[in-house]
C-alpha cells in the first residue's frame, strides 16, 4: 500500500511539472548562460563580412581580373573552453558573403566529395545530354580561415567572459593574407552557481 501511495505521488507530480514552450522570434537575441550562442555567432558573422566587403582587396581583385572573386569558408577553430559549434558560424559566414552578390563561392571540400561522387554517377547513369561532365569547376580565389578565443575572469560569483574572433582572408594563389579581420564579444555574468 505504501509503494502504491509513492507511486502515485510521483505520477501526478509529474503530470503537473508540464513542459511548457514558448515560441519566439529567432533573430531575438536571449542569452541564458553567457557562453556563445546563436545570437553571437549571427552577429560576428554579419559584422566581419561586412568588414571583408568593404575592404581594398576587392576592388584590386575585380580591377585586376575582371570579375568578382570566389571565396571558399575553410576551418573556423574552437580555442575556447567550451563547445562551440563551429558549423553553425561558418554557415552564418557563407550565408552573409553569398547573399551579398558581391563574391562568388565554392562548396566545401566535403560537400564537392558529395558532388563529385554524383558526377561519377550521373556518368555511368544519366543520358548525356543531361550529364554534368567532370573537370568544369571552379577554383577559389581566397580561403577565409580563422580561430575562436576567449579568456575567462572570474571572482566569486561575477564572471566575464571575452570572446575574440580572428578571421583571414588568404589568397590561394600566392598565399597573401589579403584581410584580416577581428570582432570582440564581452559579457558580464552574474550567478551565484557559475561554472567554466
């Protein structure tokens, strides 16, 4: 009787702690924790291509070859102490510079080792007037690499967390780093159960 009785204590407490779900806008920014979140990610990336189209480099390039350059996004590095989700960046980055009109860009090296295994299908199974042949790609004119940091300051229950992007834009050519760009996040924690 009395593990019945424990049974449906825990049965109706947990009927009535409901999950509850707010929808909200998604450019919203709401920072829970003060660790990176969406809302950085979208911004720096916004703010940095910004700064890289706005930049000498790219006039020299369409002066000097005629055309807009094609920009291929290669490894972004976590250096923090947490987990960042550096996809999520670089897809904020990719996003910025094609949506400019003011680039052209390339697929990764993952996504054309999709490609290219389709290519060699469609060239065993597509007739061939609808075959894309191999060898008609385009190179990349510059590689945007770059590294997350940051530094932690903590002292009892106050935190401050700076967050430092460093971003280069490398001429594949020559290796001539072309741009070099730099965007600083500082947030100000407090919580009495602060963890890093």
């Amino acid at each position: 009787m009395k593990l019945l009785a424990i049974i449906l204590s825990v049965v109706i407490l947990s009927a009535c702690s409901g999950t509850k779900v707010q929808r909200i806008d998604a450019s919203e920014t709401i920072d829970l924790s003060g660790a990176w979140n969406d809302s950085d990610s979208r911004m720096t990336a916004e703010t940095m291509v910004s700064d890289v189209l706005n930049r000498p480099w790219i006039n020299r390039h369409v002066s000097k070859h005629g055309k807009p350059p094609t920009v291929i996004v290669g490894s972004i590095k976590n250096l923090t102490h947490e987990h960042i989700n550096t996809n999520t960046f670089v897809s904020d980055i990719e996003r910025e510079l094609i949506n400019s009109g003011m680039v052209e860009f390339v697929a990764s090296a993952k996504q054309r080792g999709d490609i290219r295994d389709e290519r060699k299908d469609q060239d065993l199974n597509s007739t061939e007037a609808t075959r894309n042949a191999a060898g008609q790609e385009i190179g990349a004119d510059y590689m945007l690499t770059g590294q997350i940091n940051t530094i932690i300051d903590a002292n009892a229950s106050t935190q401050l967390r700076y967050y430092q992007v460093d971003l280069t834009l490398i001429s594949l050519a020559d290796n001539r780093k072309v741009w070099v760009g730099q965007e600083k996040i500082k947030k100000l924690v407090e919580n009495s159960k602060l963890r890093y």
